[in-house]
C-alpha cells in the first residue's frame, strides 16, 4: 500500500520505502521518516518501538487517530519527550508530525 501511495502522490525517484509489521519490524539502516496509519491503542502500543528504527533528527508521521483520543494522545507525545510540530486534522480524523 505505501509503495503505491509514493505512486500515486509522484514522490521522487529513490524514496526508499518498506511496509512491515511495527512490533516486529528489524532494519539495520535507520529511516529518517518513519509513518504510522494506526488506530490510538496501537500507536501507544509500538511508537516507543519505533523509535529504535529512527534516525538521529527523524520525524515521525503518525496517523488514523480519532478526535476523541486526541487529548490523550497528545499527552502520551510529550510524556515520551516528543515534539508536536504539527497536528492537521480531516473530519474526525488526526495526523501529527513529531520530532524528538
């Protein structure tokens, strides 16, 4: 799915992009942009995993949260010491860019 979403979205030749379970998922190349399309209790689930796939100055897409788990998930960032530079929201549904 997120290969054919660089597809469709014309993103530049040699974006590198994997598609994997995150609780299982093992690299030995850290990502520089990591992406997550997960529903809350997942995301509080794997995002501390996460981060051990992230390179120094990632920034993390994290995605699929309902406006009524907003709050608490926003709480959540900063209680893992993460920056929300960014929170857009479409009908009842959030995404946010964080950093560390």
């Amino acid at each position: 799915m997120a290969s054919r979403n660089v597809e469709l979205n014309g993103c530049p030749d040699g974006l590198r992009v994997t598609e994997g379970d995150a609780a299982n998922f093992i690299t030995d190349e850290p990502y520089n942009v990591i992406i997550a399309n997960l529903l809350s209790a997942i995301v509080e689930d794997v995002l501390p995993g996460l981060e051990r796939l992230a390179s120094p100055g990632a920034v993390f897409i994290i995605s699929g949260i309902s406006s009524r788990w907003n709050r608490r998930m926003l709480k959540f960032f900063r209680r893992l010491e993460f920056h929300v530079l960014d929170n857009r929201h479409l009908e009842d549904w959030h995404a946010y860019l964080l950093c560390r």
